[in-house]
C-alpha cells in the first residue's frame, strides 16, 4: 500500500516504514489542556500578564523618548501598568513562579532595557524627573511653593520618624519615599545633592517583598542616605531666587491666619551627637515644656508644638549623656534636672509635679439655651472685663488622690455659674448673705468661681488632706473674690459624720477650731464630680439631708461626668435623692475636656458632663 505512493515524512535511518497495523489518530477539535486545575490556570494567567505587561511598558518608554505619547498620557499609562504588575506580584505563587525580574527576561528571552529600568524604579520617568524649567517652582505663587516645601520637608521627616520607630518593611517605607520624590520634584528638578539616593532605594525597595524588612544595616544606611538628601534639598533651596525661609514664613503666617499651630518635630531639634551648646539645649527644654492645660480655647499658642512621637527618647537621651563637652558642672545639672522633669511631665497625670494653671470664668450671662444641652460659652481675649481668671495650683498627685486635680465637670460647672444666677433664688432674692456650701471642693474652682461671679459666700469643705490645698487656692484668689463682693472659706468635712463641719485655726479670730456640733443649713449645696465608689451616692445624700435648708428656695447642684463605669452609682444617687423627699427642676448636659491622660501631650479628652438641680417636692 505504502510502496504505491511518495511518503509524506522524512525517511529513518532505519528506513522504517510503518504498518498498516500501526495507526494514530488526531482530533483537531480536542481542546489542549495547559493546566490540570483552575489554580495552575490562574498562574499562566497572571505570568502572562505579567509578560505583556513587560513589554507594553517596554513600548510606552520608548514611544515617550520619542514623543510620540503626551506626559500626561504617558504618566497615567505607565503608573497603571506599575501598579497592575505589583499586583500581579502580590500573589506568594505567583512570585515564586515568577523568580526575579531578570530571571524571568531570560526565560522569555526578553530584552526590554527601558522596562527594566522602569520597573525597579518603580515610577514613571515623569514622577521621577519632571520636565520644568531648572530650578521652577511647580504653578501657584509663592504660597503654592511654600506649600510643597513644607510638604516635601513633612514627607522627610515621616520617613525618619518609621525608621526611629523601627517601621522597616517595604510596604511602609516605599509609599513614603514615592511621597518624598514627588513632594520634592514639585518644588525643583534639579539634580541636588544626593537626590539620587532618594532613586537608589526606590530601586531597593521596590525589589524587596512586601512584608520584608530592611536589616539593622540598611536602616541605619537609609537614614545617613536620606539625611544627606534633606540637606542636599534644602541647600538647593536656600540657593534659589524664593529661599525656604521665605516659603515656609508665608506657609506659617497662611496656617496661622486659620488658627493652626505650628508644629515641630523632633529632629528639628538640637541632637546630641552635634555637641549643642548649653545654652541652646536648655532653651529646647523649655521649648518642650508641657503647659498645664486650662481647657479655655480661647487660649493663644505662645510656643511652637513639638510632635510626641521621639521626644521621651530625645529627654532620656539628654538624661543619659555625660554632656563632656559643656565644661560648668552647674550647667550640666540645670540640664539634666531639667531634662529630667520634662519627662516627669510625659509621665502622665500622677507621675507629674506639682502645677498651677489659670481657668478664665465668664462673669456676664450668655443667651439662655432652651435646649437641655448647653454649649461651651466661649470667651475672646479681648473680654477681660466680662470674665475672670480663676488661678488654681494642683499638687503632685500621690496615694490616688483624686481631690488634689482639677476635672473636667468643675471647670464646666464654674463656668457656668452666670448663667445659673437666676435659677437660685434664695441666694440672690431673699437673703443676700446667705452661704453656698460646696461638698468634696477638691481644689476649690467651683467654689472659689462661685464667690467671685455670684458675689457670694461660699464655704468650701472637703477631707483633711484636701484642705491645705484649699486654703491655698482661695488666698492666690482673694483679690479677685474680694473685688466682686464675695468671700470664701475652707473647711474640713467628712460625709461618714456629716454633722461635724471642722474648721481649721484662723489666725485673725474668725474661726475656731471646733466642731459644730449641730449641723448649719444652708440655702444652697452644690457639689461637682462627687461619686468614684459604691459608697459615695449614700454619703453624699446623707450629707445633702444634713445640711440642705428646708424650703421652697432651697436648691441643691450636682455637676456628674457621664463615665460608664458608674452608671449604677448615678442611678442610685438619683434615687436616694428621691427618698429623701427631692426632685429634679432643672438639669442640663454639656461636653468638658480633661488632661486625665498617658503624658503624650496630645489633644484633651472629650467629656459629657450632666448637672441636675434639685429642690424639696412638698416644700
């Protein structure tokens, strides 16, 4: 049969000739299986994306160094094509399948140089050197220039802060360079000093996994490369027809004019390591003092704000040195002592000495608010003569002594008392000279407000380890107390035994120091942030019984912070109210904000304050 016709195939050496008994046949229709399952599928899929991902970016450069695509077109195209390749990439088997970028080129058998070189860099060329005029600013003025320049200087510093902070995987460090190049770019596109750098470890990175850490070595590489970056970039600017300093002056005077603080930090400041002088490390440490907050909003920024983050560590670095090139010893204590108490001062509330702050009370009376929950009355600096300021010191808090800080629920209560004026009108309608008595007084700014707004009496009681401290309080205000017709006396009184109101020796005569025997009424009892146990609601009650005149014009005010915790404790204050024979005419919410805080120096905590009023039911 074979022998009748030419064969379709080369000969064998054999000069084999197949059989008729030998026969295979082939269906053209038969679809040919490249993967067994769908995973291995997904791979060759992503490989192959990868694959022409490689080489359309291989075109895109090429047609951009001839002009052949806008940069616009050019930016857009390409950094979708870098980011469909890293997410390509992202998938572990894919990865490992794919190797490295120059194993898989020479597997395909790929020359794609200008894609190479994209690739590791990792953004487009336009990102990478923007094409302006040398040295020009991107458009906007002088302050859009001053905006990038603040912005490039903020992305640097971020970039230094995760190192300090040991943030050393890709994934963290590459967003925050890719920020930094392209901060930089839109203030200059000169070729500074050791902005290449800057490219290098994009590079760096960029070949690294996501989740892979640099090692101690390249961090500390990083940082050395970068910090010669910054200076390289701020060289180039001083050296420019705008200088950084006219920049950053018009960007502060612009964040100003929209009450912003200015905002330092720590590598701003002095290091050790550049040997600063006695002087200039002493006038940081000041800088770094923690003013005593007095919640008043109004209050201006005297000092640049330094960020938290690096300044424990920048203190105890201070701390820690032998200061060998500062020759006084007495300057060398002066530094470190006062080091030492700027980091008492991040140390949290109780680890903090002793302060004294000033609390500005508003004397004039605002429009009512109908609604149940009041808002902060906001004074300006130019109102001194409608408000007050209340000075208060605070001693170092220790054994968990809750009486010796200011809260937030007393400042809100004292600032409040003109406009509670006409809700009391035993006080200011029938008898002028009648007393205030005030119930766990603690440092005595509700109190001390209350002489001075309401020109009134006030006798301020709290435990005997309190009192002191009260005492002290209410002569740094006498003047101010005096000057509005009021006065103020401290007390000691214990709720457990609340028919003893002991006052301490006087040295002018006034008072003895006795115990009444016989419990004193008074028209009117407040009390602010009173209950921190199971204990206190009854004590309290017990005590408001005792002293509380009775009368249609008697009038009790609690001041309570709403803390969760203590729920059950408010709720069974309210009903031992009740069965004493009290009700609510009155009551009002309003948010305060506390220091109570880790010693971070960060923003006051937000707290929602109730005050209710009571007064005899069948009186």
């Amino acid at each position: 049969m074979y022998a009748e016709r030419q064969l379709a195939y080369a000969p064998t050496p054999y000069s084999y000739t197949p059989t008729s008994t030998l026969s295979a046949t082939i269906n053209v229709d038969e679809e040919l299986k490249l993967a067994n399952n769908s995973a291995e599928r997904d791979l060759y899929e992503s490989l192959a994306e990868i694959y022409s991902i490689i080489v359309t970016l291989e075109a895109l450069e090429r047609a951009f160094l001839k002009d052949s695509v806008s940069e616009t077109d050019y930016t857009d195209t390409c950094s979708r094509l870098l980011k469909q390749y890293k997410s390509n990439l992202t998938d572990d088997s894919v990865a490992r399948a794919f190797g490295s970028l120059e194993s898989f080129k020479l597997e395909w058998n790929l020359e794609v140089p200008r894609a190479t070189d994209r690739l590791k860099i990792g953004l487009p060329a336009t990102v990478e050197a923007p094409s302006r005029a040398p040295g020009a600013p991107s458009g906007g003025g002088a302050g859009a220039a001053a905006t990038h320049i603040v912005s490039a200087s903020e992305n640097f510093i971020t970039l230094f802060d995760a190192i300090k902070m040991n943030m050393l995987s890709k994934d963290t460090l590459h967003p925050i360079l890719v920020e930094t190049i392209q901060a930089v770019n839109k203030v200059t596109d000169r070729d500074f000093e050791n902005k290449a750098k800057i490219v290098q470890w994009l590079i760096t990175l960029n070949q690294m996994r996501a989740a892979q850490d640099l090692s101690d070595e390249q961090a500390r590489e990083l940082q050395f490369d970068m910090n010669l970056a910054y200076d390289g970039f701020k060289a180039t600017l001083e050296a420019s027809p705008v200088t950084i300093n006219q920049n950053v002056q018009f960007f502060h005077q612009r964040r100003f004019s929209d009450h912003e603080e200015e905002i330092l930090d720590v590598l701003d400041l002095p290091q050790i390591y550049t040997k600063p002088s006695s002087k200039q490390l002493l006038d940081t440490l000041s800088l770094l003092s923690l003013e005593p907050q007095s919640w008043d909003k109004t209050a201006t920024q005297s000092k640049p704000k330094v960020r938290s983050n690096g300044v424990p560590q920048y203190l105890t670095r201070i701390v820690s040195s032998p200061l060998t090139w500062i020759q006084d010893d007495a300057e060398k204590e002066k530094i470190w002592d006062s080091a030492s108490l700027r980091l008492s001062e991040r140390s949290g509330r109780t680890g903090m000495g002793a302060i004294s702050r000033s609390f500005r009370i508003p004397l004039s009376a605002e429009t009512t608010n109908s609604s149940s929950t009041m808002k902060p009355v906001i004074t300006t600096s130019d109102e001194q003569d409608t408000t007050i300021d209340v000075k208060i010191h605070e001693p170092a808090l220790t054994e968990d002594n809750l009486g010796l800080k200011t809260w937030a629920s007393s400042f809100v209560f004292a600032r409040n008392w003109h406009n509670l004026r006409d809700r009391i009108p035993l006080v200011f309608g029938k008898d002028k000279n009648a007393t205030i008595l005030e119930l766990g007084a603690g440092t005595g700014l509700v109190g001390i407000a209350a002489a001075a707004v309401l020109g009134a009496q006030v006798l301020l009681t709290d435990l005997p380890e309190i009192v002191p401290n009260l005492e002290r309080n209410i002569a740094s205000n006498e003047e101010t107390i005096d000057s509005r017709n009021g006065s103020a006396q401290a007390a000691m009184l214990d709720w457990t035994t609340p028919e003893k109101i002991i006052y301490p020796e006087d040295t002018e005569g006034k008072r003895p120091l006795v115990a009444e025997a016989e419990s004193s009424k008074y028209p009117l009892v407040v009390a602010a942030d009173p209950i921190y146990s199971k204990e206190h609601p009854a004590w309290l009650v017990q005590t408001i019984n005792c002293h509380l005149a009775r009368g249609p014009d008697a009038r009790v005010l609690i001041q309570i912070p709403i803390r969760e915790a203590y729920a059950e404790e408010r709720a069974d204050l309210k009903d031992r109210m009740v069965k004493i024979g009290l009700e609510i005419c009155h009551e009002q919410t309003e948010i305060g904000y506390d220091d109570w805080s880790d010693g971070q120096g960060e923003e006051l905590s937000e707290v929602e304050c109730w005050m209710g009023m009571w007064k005899w039911k069948d009186a």
